[in-house]
C-alpha cells in the first residue's frame, strides 16, 4: 500500500471516530436527560404589558412559589429562582449555570433530586 493511501485511509477513520465519539456523546446526555432536567422553554409568546425592560418568565418545579413573575431584562436563572422564593429542598440546583441569561416568555423547569 504506498503512503498517500494509507494517509488518506488514516484521515478518513480518524473522521469516523470522532464523529462516533460526538454521537454516542449526544445520545449519553440524552439519555440522562440532562437537556430537559432544568429547561428553559420560549413559550413563543410575550405578555400585552411586556415593556422593552421588562420579562416575563414562569418559574415551574422544585421551587418554593413556582408562578409566573416579571423581571428585568437582562435577568439570569438565579433572579428568577429567588423571585420565586428560592430552592426546595429536594431541588437539584446543580444541573444547570445559574448565570444563564433567560429570555422573554421563558418557562424555566427546575428539577428535583433523583431518589
């Protein structure tokens, strides 16, 4: 087999298993769920009083007051949690970046701890 050959075949299973290695990585994190443990839905659709600073977000799941709450723009997950009362003590608070900026209409879903 001369060398141009065998680079080529060399190139193309390398290819190959790093696209192997990036799907069986996607199916893991679906299996575990981690992309709906702690969600961030767009409902599509904003509030008639939404103003240019304002959002409006609904907090469901492992929360103290779950509802629907107006923040400021800009606002991340953890302004959202604490303006629904914070954390229950069965929340797995650890699923997701608190710092993640939420958008208008969202629907944060926060999760419980597994059994």
């Amino acid at each position: 087999m001369d060398i141009k050959k065998r680079q080529f075949l060399q190139r193309a299973l390398l290819i190959v298993l790093l696209a192997a290695v990036a799907v069986g990585g996607f199916f893991l994190a679906s299996s575990l769920g981690v992309d709906r443990m702690f969600s961030q839905q767009s409902t599509g659709t904003a509030p008639a009083s939404s103003t240019a600073s304002e959002i409006h977000i609904t907090v469901l799941g492992a929360v103290n007051s779950p509802g629907t709450y107006t923040l400021q723009r800009g606002s991340v997950v953890m302004n959202a949690v604490k303006k629904a009362g914070g954390f229950t003590a069965d929340a797995d608070a650890d699923v997701q970046n608190v710092l993640t900026p939420l958008e208008d209409g969202a629907v944060l879903l926060v999760p419980r701890k597994a059994k």
